[in-house]
C-alpha cells in the first residue's frame, strides 16, 4: 500500500494522474463514432494536421499557439468533410492529403524560419508533468463539451452513424451534425496532445473504442464501456510509467493495448469478428433511436 501511495504524495502526480484519466475517457467517447464511421485514420491525420497550426502561431505569435493550432486542426477537418461529400474523393484519401500536407507545412515553416519551441516539443511528444492549471482547465472544459453534443445529439449521432441517408430524409441535418462532430474531435485531439503527444493520440481515439466493440453489440453500452477503459487506461498507465520510468503517453497507449489483447484472448474470433464487421449489427442499433 504504501509503494502504491508513495506517487501520490507529489503535486505532479496527482495532476498528472487526474488529467491521464480524464484525457483518457475523453478519447475513448470521441472515438466510438470515429470507428463505428470507419474514420479510424482521422484521429492520426488531424493529430499531424494541428502541427501546421502549432508551427505558424509559433512564428507570429507563439503565446496564442493553443488557438491557431484549434483553429488549424477545426480548418482542417471541416475540409476533410467537404472535400469527400462534394467529389468522388474518398474519406481516407482527402484525410490523407489535408492533414500530411499540413504537417509538411509545418515542417517547411520550422525548416525555413527555425525555432522550435517548448510548445512544439510537448505536442510532439507530450508532457503530462509539466501540464498548466490553464490546460487542464481547457481539457476540462473540452470534456464538458462533447460530452454535453454527445448526450443532447445521442439519437441524431446514432442515426446517422449508420444510416446517414435515411437520417437526411428523416429531417436530421447531416452536414452540420458532421461540422459538429469533426469540431469536438479536433478540440478533443488538441486538448490532449500535451497529455500523450501527436504520435500517441490516435491510438487512444482508437483503442478504446475496438475493446467496447469487441465486447458488445449495444451503442449505448458501448460508449459507456470505451469511456471507462480510455479512463481506466490513462490512470493504470500514468501509476505504471512512473515505477517504469517511462513516458506516460507511451505506457498509457500501452495499457489499452494490454487489454486490447486480454478482450481478444477472452472472446475469441467471436470478438475480432465483431470489431471487424461494424455494421454487421446495425439494425440491432439503430432500434435504440426508436427506444
């Protein structure tokens, strides 16, 4: 007990342990609807995206880098929905050339005018110790906004997840729904990326959400499960890093990868099938909005 209480008794780690296990449920409710939409690399490309935003306020005004990389990763995603609703470009496509054509950007910029800064290195890599009480404020605030669109949309959200056809015609605004969806995401990646990095936090999109598909057919549960799990993941990860003397976005992504393999173990190719095939059950989901 005491080996377990001795972190605790550090003021950054307790910070550092609240804001993992928020980071870390944030992630996972944001990502069911980015997997069940089959958008999986979106969380990788808009990571890489908001570098370009990180790299430009840096050169022109470096203390308001939060809000040009928001703004740049919000530009970005809206993009990626325009671009694939109005051609006949795919949606892995256009998020392939949006986001690596503004993380070059953001390499040329540093490349030319130089200088990269504490904030290029804590969104590349992470730092969840060095974290400000203004971040985590922001982080919170982050999380009490999606969740809010998430609960106040669940039916729209659910509908057109599946059927976004038919939820058009039913009178759902698609389009705004997406804007609304790809805004929260975007705000949801940057208020994490301190926490985990740029390279980490596609995978806590991601995780979370494959394990609560692996274990349930059910939407409502499975938001409820991937929350848990990215929660429970971001803290048992923050405690292991500090005994493993390893990075906390690392072992946190670790973690989930850990139970990522135990829920594959435990349910077979029963479970694989089920996070392979998405839409497999979709009439059994769509039922909840009639619920």
């Amino acid at each position: 007990m005491d080996t377990l209480l001795e972190p605790l008794a550090y003021a950054f780690f307790q910070k550092g342990l609240l804001v993992a296990t928020i980071s870390g449920a944030l992630l996972g409710l944001i990502g069911v609807y980015i997997v069940l939409r089959g958008m999986s690399y979106i969380g990788h490309g808009l990571s890489h995206a908001i570098f370009g935003g990180f790299a430009a306020m840096q050169l022109f005004a470096a203390q308001f880098y939060a809000l040009g990389a928001g703004l740049w990763g919000i530009g970005s995603a809206l993009a990626i929905s325009f671009v694939t609703k109005r051609s006949r470009v795919g949606a892995d496509a256009a998020i392939g050339v949006i986001t690596i054509a503004s993380f070059a950007l953001g390499v040329a910029l540093f490349a030319r005018f130089g200088s990269s800064g504490p904030a290029f290195e804590n969104a590349l890599f992470g730092s969840i110790l060095g974290i400000s009480t203004g971040q985590i404020l922001g982080l919170v605030a982050v999380s009490v906004l999606t969740s809010a669109f998430v609960f106040l949309r669940y039916r729209a959200l659910l509908f057109s997840t599946f059927d976004p056809e038919v939820a058009a015609v039913s009178g759902v605004n698609v389009n705004r729904l997406e804007a609304g969806l790809m805004v929260v995401l975007s705000l949801a990646i940057l208020a994490t990326l301190t926490v985990i990095g740029v390279t980490l936090v596609a995978a806590m999109l991601v995780i979370p959400a494959v394990i609560a598909r692996m274990l349930t057919d059910s939407f409502g549960r499975m938001l409820g499960y991937s929350t848990a799990i990215g929660a429970a993941s971001g803290l048992v990860g923050m405690y292991l890093s500090y005994y493993a003397g390893v990075p906390s976005g690392t072992m946190i992504v670790l973690v989930g990868a850990a139970v990522f393999l135990l829920v594959l173990i435990v349910t077979g190719g029963r479970g694989l099938r089920r996070s392979a095939g998405l839409d497999s059950h979709s009439e059994d989901l769509l039922a909840e909005r009639a619920a």
